[in-house]
C-alpha cells in the first residue's frame, strides 16, 4: 500500500504544471524559500517587529508586527543600592528602565561575607586617623563574626567644608574641612575662580550725557580694573547744554522791525536761551556817534545824517530805538538828534530831502538839538516819542511844508526853544504837554497856525 501511493503521488508531481510566480496566476507558482526572521524585539513602550525574505524572490516580504511587550520588554540599567547587604542579610537595588523611567523593578544583592559592622570591645585600643589600633571587634550584625589584632588606622575624613577665603575674579580661594573622625583634624583645598566675583569700585562718568545723546558710565573691578570693567548708559540730561558765546540771528532786523537773537546748543541749534531783541537798524545813512550822558562815559548814541561816505538818509526815516557797532557790541540807546556842532551851518539833518520822520516804539531819544531839521523844506509830518524832553534852537525852522507835529501819548516833554517852528509855514495846528516852556518867536511866522494847545 505504501508503495503504491508514493507511485501515485509521483505521477501526480510528474504531470502537475511547473509555475515560477506564488502571486501572478498567469505564472507557474513556486513555495517560497523563505530566510529567518529579521526581529526587532518589542519594547514595554514600542511594538516590534519581524520581517523574512523569500530567496527565490527578493521582493516576496513578509513583515509581522510583535505587540508591546509590558513584561519582558524592559530594559533596565543604572542599578542603584537601596539596602546594602551584610555579613548576615541580602540587600536590595533598584533599576530604571532605559525606555521609561517611570518603569522600574527592584533585585536583591546577595550577602556580602565581607560586609561587617566592626564594634570594639572594651579591652581593645581604637584606631585614630593616623594610627593603628588593636584588640578585638566583634560584628554587631553576628556576635560569632569576631577578628582580632591590628585595626589599621581610620585615615581623614574630610567633610562640612566651609569657605574661609572666598575666592575673587582673578585668585582662588580656600575652603576648610574637619575630619569626621577628629575635630581638631582639619585640611585646606583650594576654590576655583569665580568669575563674577568683582570688587566693584563704584560708577564715574566717562562720557557725559548732553541735551541730545546719552552717555556713559563706567565701573570697575578693583582686583584688576584694566580688564574688568562694566557700564551703563545714562539717560539724556536735559539740562546739559553747551552754550555758544555768541548770538545767532533767528529774525533778522531790517530797517524798521525788530529781530530776534538767541544763543544757541552746540548739540543742537533747536535748543536756545537768552533771547533778545536785534533792534531795527534804522534808514540806510544814517550816522551814528557815542556820546556820554548821566554821568558815564560813551554810553548812548546821537544820530544824524551829517557823513555822507555811508550815503545820505532821505525820504521817510525810521530812526531806532538803540544801536550798536557791530554784533559783537552791545546795544546802547538813541538819545540824541544830533551831528555834535548843532550850527546853523552843521546839524543833523538840516537843508536835506527827509520828507519825513518815524521812530521806533521803543524810542529812547530825549533830546532833538539846535538846528536839527532846519530848512527840511520837504518834511511834511512827524511824530514825536513820549520820551523826548526837548527841542532845541531853530530845531525845525522853515520846514514850510511841515503841516503837523504830534507828541505821542504819556510823552515827557518838558521845553521847546526858541524859534523852534519859525517860519514853518504850513503848520496848521499843534497841541502840547502840560507843564512845557515854550521859548521866544518858537511859532514866529507859522502864517496857518490857527491854534496851540
């Protein structure tokens, strides 16, 4: 029967069709040849898993995947002694596993034959730290655990080390340990370096805050104050200007307004003090000469129009408040109308085209002198400032033209001399101050005078 059969299973091989593909059915299958399983152990965390390769057919893989393994799958290292063992006893260590330190699993460490705890007996004589002791020890873990002879010496134990020089930025420093067998035992070792450890000195200025910019204040480090340095910054100082001596024109004064001057912030021109009037400068021509008044020395100007090198000042004129010399100089006041000769022959503006006469608001003159505007046959009116005090001589004689004089109000005017308006012919009217000394013939020959109040 046996033989039988394997005849018929041999035919069957015989006529069966040959296939070379397990996957195409278009093709001869063939088994699989497959090689070992290529494992990946699963971990308590990770699955794993296993993969084989059919050697007929590289491409022909099967993979499985190997489930979590909480049992088995952990890996654990880093043992750390929980209860050390003894002479007598087993002790216990704990590892963490490498996958997760939440896992861990503890083992016992057998019996240590070595690991006594030595008691002295009364007759023996302890060991110190240098020297050696001798007698018996018996363990107090087993009272049968007894040894005798020399005890070797206990050697330092060098614990509670305590700073006694604290170390610095460029030195070490010292610590000091106390043997835990001898009190009076003690050693020195050395601290390293601290780095941040600075004896700082105390802040100085080294770039000063300004107006405009911050500045810069520097410390530094006593142990070595070339190298070990800090800074900070320090906040714009407001207040911090540095003035030019000089003025700057803002508003340049013209003939007949005002400017302004100020001096300036070598930081920043924007931050000014000190500002003043630039006084107008008065008609082109006009001339200008220091004069001595209140008992001081060339502390006013008179002004006229007696050097014509400057050009002559006709038509309208402005005459200001105060003058100076150049911009350097300061300003001193206009009190005078004068060329200092006052003759009939030499005066301020006599015999010339001013048609007429203005001054500025802030006018300081006081005094018009002799002669002043004598035979301005083409003056036509003028407005006299509240602090003038007097007319001189012939001040505005044949000005025939001249039609009326008008005297500011709150003015100080206190004598008109003689012949003052003589022969000013087209003067109709005039009105003065109270309290004011008019001298002779002052108003001779105004032929259109109708009134003087």
């Amino acid at each position: 029967m046996k033989a039988n059969a394997f005849i018929c299973g041999l035919i069957a091989v015989l006529i069966a069709p040959v296939f070379t593909s397990c996957e195409d059915p278009t093709e001869p299958a063939h088994v699989h040849e497959w090689s070992e399983w290529d494992v990946t152990p699963a971990t308590c965390v990770e699955t794993g898993s296993k993969t084989r390769t059919c050697a007929l057919d590289v491409t022909h893989i099967e993979t499985e995947v190997i489930p979590i393994d909480s049992l088995n799958g952990h890996d654990y290292q880093n043992w750390t002694t929980i209860t050390a063992p003894t002479c007598t006893t087993t002790g216990e260590e704990t590892g963490t596993c490498t996958h997760d330190n939440s896992h861990t699993t503890t083992r016992t460490v057998a019996i240590d034959p070595d690991a006594h705890n030595w008691q002295l007996l009364p007759t023996a004589i302890a060991p110190t730290c240098t020297e050696d002791g001798n007698g018996d020890q018996i363990c107090s873990y087993n009272e049968a655990h007894i040894q005798s002879g020399v005890i070797p010496k206990l050697g330092h134990d060098y614990q509670n080390w305590i700073e006694t020089t604290a170390p610095t930025c460029t030195t070490e420093g010292i610590e000091t340990g106390t043997c835990t067998h001898d009190a009076t035992h003690t050693d020195t070792r050395a601290v390293a370096i601290n780095p941040e450890a600075h004896d700082w000195n105390g802040y100085t200025v080294t770039t000063p805050a300004t107006c405009t910019a911050t500045g810069i204040e520097t410390d530094t480090c006593s142990y070595n104050p070339s190298q070990h340095t800090r800074t900070q910054i320090i906040a714009i100082n407001t207040n911090a200007h540095d003035w030019n001596t000089t003025y700057i024109t803002i508003t340049a004064a013209t003939a007949t307004t005002n400017g302004t001057e100020v001096i300036t912030c070598k930081h920043t021109s924007s931050h000014t003090k000190d500002s003043r009037t630039q006084y107008a400068t008065g008609t082109a021509g006009l001339d200008f000469d220091l004069i001595s008044i209140n008992d001081d020395t060339d502390n006013a100007y008179r002004v006229s129009n007696n050097d014509t090198s400057n050009g002559t000042a006709t038509g309208a004129i402005f005459i200001p408040a105060y003058h100076r010399s150049n911009a350097n100089n300061s300003y001193l006041p206009v009190t005078e109308i004068s060329d200092g000769t006052n003759s009939y022959n030499s005066n301020a503006f006599g015999s010339t085209a001013v048609i007429s006469v203005t001054f500025a608001e802030e006018s300081q003159l006081t005094t018009i002198s002799d002669h002043a505007f004598r035979y301005c046959e083409n003056l036509t009116n003028i407005t006299l400032p509240a602090s003038l005090t007097s007319i001189g001589f012939s001040a505005f004689t044949n000005c025939s033209n001249l039609t009326s004089v008008t005297f500011s109000e709150g003015n100080q005017l206190t004598t008109i001399d003689e012949n003052a308006f003589m022969n000013c012919t087209s003067l109709t009217s005039i009105t003065f101050p109270t309290d004011v000394s008019i001298g002779l013939q002052t108003f001779m020959n105004c032929t259109s005078l109708a009134s003087v109040l």
